[in-house]
C-alpha cells in the first residue's frame, strides 16, 4: 500500500482543489461527489493520487448514506425467517433446534423470544455468529 508520503502531494492537492471534497450534508453535495468518485473510478489507468482521492470520497459517501439512510438491525426473529427462507426451509426442518414443533412454531410466528440456549444451536445450524439470535 502506498502511503501519503510516497504520493505527489502536488499532484494530490491539485485533485483536492478541483473536487473539493468535505463532510456531506445535502443531496447535492453527495450526487456531485458521487459523480466525481465515478469519473474517478472509470480512469483507466489512475494515478496514486486519484486513487486516494477515489477513497476519501468513498468514505465520505458511505459516512452520509449511512447518516441519512441507516439501515435498522434485523430482530433475532426476522433474521431466523430471512435464513430459513435462503436456505428454503420450513418450520419443520428446525424442530430438532428447537427440540419441540410447539417452540419452534412459536419462535417462527413471534409468540415467543430465541433463547440463549436456542441462539447457540441456530448459529451452529446455520454456521454464523450467535448475536444475530441475541
């Protein structure tokens, strides 16, 4: 990896003079420094400095997207749904988990909370980290 050092700041300056880029407040401001981050991107052969530029830019945007377009966390039920739906299972396929059709049934239709105990063995079953059911 290149670091700042070992960049033309000269050059690096230039590209921040014409691009201006800074914390992004309104629409405007990100479709402009959108735009600018694709122009960059579609350069064939990009300098260092337009690298680095191309990814100040990028995090400027996806800082404001994240401000202005956050994205709520999953409940431990919508994501057990979400799961058994990629994997297109059924209730069914989940009752040794659960031990139980009735828990099972009950967890699925959000009469009743994941338990710990059942956050360990779906994390297991699916093969991902136990704080999605927690």
């Amino acid at each position: 990896m290149t670091t700042m050092l070992e960049r033309d700041k000269k050059t690096y300056g230039q590209l921040l003079g014409r691009a201006l880029p800074h914390v992004i407040h309104t629409e405007e401001e990100c479709e402009r420094l959108t735009n600018e981050l694709i122009r960059l991107d579609e350069l064939t052969d990009s300098s260092a400095e337009e690298k680095e530029l191309a990814e100040l830019l990028a995090v400027l945007i996806d800082e404001y997207e994240a401000r202005r377009y956050p994205i709520p966390k999953a409940t431990p039920g919508q994501t057990l749904r979400h799961l058994m739906e990629a994997r297109d299972l059924t209730q069914k396929d989940l009752w040794k988990v659960f031990g139980s059709k009735g828990i099972a049934s009950e967890v699925f239709h959000g009469k009743r909370a994941i338990s710990r105990t059942h956050a360990k063995k779906l994390a297991d079953f699916f093969h991902v980290g136990v704080e999605l059911f927690i």
